[in-house]
C-alpha cells in the first residue's frame, strides 16, 4: 500500500516549470482572446505559425532582413522582451505541432467496420 501511495503522489520535479506553464498560458491566450482556434490554424498549412515562432525567437535577424520574414500585417509582430517572445515562440510551435497532428490524423484513411 505505501509503495502504491508513493506512486501516486506527485512529486515537486514532476511539476512543469513556469517557462513551460507560461507557454501553454500564452496558447491559451491566443485562443480565447485572440481568437487563434484550432479551426483557424488549420488554414495556415505553410508553417507560417514556425516562420512566425522564428520572427519572435531572433527579433533582431528579423529587424535586420526586413519584416517580410513575419509572415502577416506587420502590425502582428509585436516584439517584447526576450523572454516574452520566447514564449510567444514557444506557443506558435506548440500550435503549429498540434496543427500537423491534426493534419496528419485526417489523411489517414478512414477505418470501415467489418
């Protein structure tokens, strides 16, 4: 029983790190006050989510070959301080990740019951 009970309880290593909790905060964020759905990066399926993820991760290259690397309005790229952009990254990774799970779900062939 004690070895069961030291299985389940969760230990502080286990936890996830504030960079990691603020990454998935800053998706959510993009999805209930941005508006950023699933739906909606389904229609982005020219990695533009990783270009921008790249813009927010080396600001000063992009600031350097121009704003025509951000893939939209340049009014989109709204540059923070290192480590916010890093998160900001992060979290368009993150969405362009779950972004070819999904596609890679819906090109498998449909399974018909037998």
């Amino acid at each position: 029983a004690l070895l069961a009970q030291q299985a389940q309880e969760p230990k502080a290593e286990d936890a996830p790190s504030d960079a990691a909790r603020d990454v998935l905060a800053e998706r959510q964020r993009q999805i209930s006050t941005e508006g950023w759905t699933p739906e909606h990066d389904d229609e982005h399926n020219g990695h533009e989510m990783a270009h921008a993820a790249a813009c927010y991760a080396y600001p000063e290259l992009t600031a350097l070959v121009g704003v025509k690397t951000w893939p939209w309005a340049a009014e989109w790229f709204k540059v923070r301080d290192h480590r916010s952009n890093y998160v900001r990254a992060a979290a368009l990774l993150l969405a362009e990740i779950e972004r070819l799970d999904r596609a890679a779900i819906a090109a498998q062939p449909a399974v018909l019951p037998a």
